[in-house]
C-alpha cells in the first residue's frame, strides 16, 4: 500500500514543530515539513512545484501570522500570510487533489460569548489578526470546497 504523503507548512512555528515530534509515530506516512525560508506559502508557482513535485494526499497549513498586536500595524503581511497564502495553499490542493486542512482560530469571533462556539456561530473578528483569519477561511472554502477548517482557541 502507498503511503500517504502529508506536506505541513509553518514548520518552524510552535504547530509545526509538535506536528513534526507527532508525526514520528505515524510510519505509514512521508511528511514533508516547510518553513517559509523553505517554502514562501503566498507565491503560487512555488507551491504548485513543491505539489508537482511531492505529490501530497494532504497539506496541513500550519503557517500564520499570529502576532495579534502587531498585525494592527503590520495589516499586509498579516493579510498575506493569513489570507492570501491560504488561498494559494488551497487552489493548489484543489488542484492536485489534495485535502487542504487549515488551522485558524476562534480570533474569528467577536470575543463576547461565554463558552465554545459551534461552527455555525456568525463571525465578528474585532483586529486585523482575526479579520485575516477569516478571509484566508472563506477563501479556502471558495477556492477548495473540501477543504477542512479547524478554529482553535489554543494550540
């Protein structure tokens, strides 16, 4: 049986190296981990020739701007890293029939609700952090209707 082969970006964030100490226990697969000094996530050719070249079954995009603060000053790297670059990662998946999983985060809501949200609470983000998020969401579902959305609160 072929092995499934998992490409995960971000790979020097904090998500990326515990997807990495994981993925040791899952010889059944073929990781490839990515750093954006690897691989710039927001240029399409780039990642369409890593995909032609790799072949993944899935792309995990662990990869994000998360300074939340600074992203208020420094709004087009946030917004090309969280949004942008998903939206690259996603299209090309799509196109390589990959299944595109994408981390995001609950900064997607307003901040108001006491306790878990459900997938089909509206979102409000307040900061630039969390707007960015929701774009690179939205333009991963358009562009990769299969794709996997994942909000989490905490990594």
């Amino acid at each position: 049986m072929e092995k499934k082969r998992i490409l995960v970006t971000g790979a020097n964030g904090q998500l990326g190296k515990e997807l990495r100490d994981l993925a040791t226990q899952y010889k059944d697969a073929d990781f490839l981990f990515v750093s954006r000094e690897d691989l710039p996530i927001h240029h399409f050719d780039l990642v369409r020739n890593v995909f032609d070249s790799f072949k993944p079954h899935f792309c995990i995009n662990a990869a994000a701007y998360t300074a939340v603060d600074k992203a208020e000053t420094e709004q087009e790297l946030a917004h090309l890293i969280n949004a942008e670059a998903v939206g690259v990662l996603a299209a090309v998946s799509a196109a390589h029939d990959c299944r595109f999983v994408h981390v995001s985060t609950d900064y997607v809501y307003d901040g108001s609700q006491i306790g878990a949200h459900k997938e089909s609470d509206a979102t409000a983000p307040v900061s630039v952090y969390g707007k960015t998020k929701l774009e690179g969401e939205q333009l991963a579902m358009q562009l990769d209707p299969q794709s996997i959305v994942i909000r989490t609160s905490w990594v």
